[in-house]
C-alpha cells in the first residue's frame, strides 16, 4: 500500500495506536482454561469505548473495550454471545474473543497471542511484514513494521492505523493493526523479567456479514500513549 511504501523512506516512529484495553468479570485464572462468559448481550457506546452486559438467567456479566481502532461493536447488540478473555502472564485480561450464533464475531490481540484466534486463523495468520520506520530510545531501538495478513487474496500489508477488509477462507473481516514491532535492548539497558517493553504484534479483527469496501485510518487517540507490552 502507498502508505507503507511512504513510510518506510522515514527514519523516524511512524504511527502506533493506544493499546487495546479490557475489564471483565472477576474469575479464577487457569491458562488451561480461558474465563468464559455467555448470555445476550446489551451493547452500549460509541467510537473506541464500548461496554458489553451479558444477561443470563441467573446474573448479569459486565465488561468494558476500548477499540483502538473504532470497530462498531454496537452491531452485537441484542445476540446471543459467549466471550473469552485473554490474560497476561499475572492474570490480567489483555484481550477478547466474542463469538454469537455463527462464530467468531469480534476479536483483539493485545500484548499476548489470543488462543481463540490462533485456533481460528492459524499461526501464520498474522505476522510481521515490511519495516515502516525506527527509532532509538532510552533502553532500545525500536523497529516498526507493517503487520501481514495471509488471506484468501495472497499476503495483505496493513499499517496501524489502517483499517481495511481482508477474505480469509470466504469470510470478510475488519483488519485494523494496533502497534507492530520489534526492539533490540541497548547493552546498558535494565531489561525487565517479565518481558515488558517487548515487541508487539497487536490487532483488532471484525466479521463482516458482507463486503462493504470499507477502508479508513486512524489516529491514535489524543493524549494517549503508544501500545506497550506490560508487566501487567
């Protein structure tokens, strides 16, 4: 795409998006067993921040999304949806899989791999592709890329930023790249543990019911920080 060619003749950070953030129910962490909710959903807000309550027979599950990308959740309003949440390696949620009565609905990859999409699209779903720009920072330098997309089409390049409508095995999705790189730590720098500051392969996914051509961007919203792998 022009963009990518365009900034990959820059020597500087190009555009990374907020990250993707989640609040849920509180749950018992079991890696062997991602916290699950079903019920019909009551979907309310607007742009990036969405709220979705799951309704059941016996209680109400509440969750919060922020969509760095603006996917309109509003469209699972009224469905029948079973969501899962990923978390960090201290437990914490990092992102989701919603699915309603057809399958998987809406999706967001924040610092971790989500397990849902991988078993969906596979591990060579999403990678990254064409460097766009470096920078140099306190502890390390950071090598920006596009992310990959292997669709039905042949390999899509997408940008954070860029929102665009990728076919993968016949199904139209909402790609939309959150932050895509890589770093080297300096000698001197004080790596964390925990892996945080790491690289980052972040995105949002949307099922489309049909092909509209939607194709926009977007900026990272103002006043926010750039998405960072986290400790958290």
């Amino acid at each position: 795409m022009s963009l990518v060619l365009v900034l990959t003749a820059c020597s500087s950070a190009p555009q990374q998006l907020e990250a993707v953030a989640v609040s849920a129910p509180a749950f018992d962490d079991d890696p062997s067993e991602p916290p699950t909710w079903s019920g019909t959903a009551a979907v309310t807000g607007s742009e990036r921040d969405w709220s979705i309550d799951l309704e059941t027979d016996e209680q109400a599950h509440a969750f919060s999304v922020h969509s760095p990308s603006a996917m309109q959740l509003s469209a699972l309003d009224g469905e029948e949806l079973t969501v899962r949440v990923t978390t960090t390696w201290s437990g914490n949620p990092d992102g989701l899989a919603v699915y309603d009565a057809v399958d998987l609905a809406y999706a967001s990859v924040g610092s971790v791999e989500n397990a849902d999409v991988l078993e969906r699209f596979g591990a060579d779903f999403a990678s990254w592709g064409d460097e766009l720009g470096r920078s140099r920072g306190e502890q390390a330098t950071y090598t920006y890329k596009a992310i990959a997309f292997a669709t039905d089409e042949g390999t899509v390049e997408l940008a954070p930023g860029e929102v665009a409508e990728i076919v993968v095995h016949g199904v139209t999705w909402l790609a939309a790249p959150v932050a895509s790189y890589d770093h080297e730590y300096h000698k001197w720098a004080a790596v964390p543990a925990c892996g945080g500051g790491g690289p980052m392969l972040s995105y949002e996914l949307f099922r489309m019911d049909e092909a509209t051509g939607e194709s926009r961007f977007v900026e990272r919203a103002e006043g926010s920080a750039m998405a960072k792998r986290s400790c958290g």
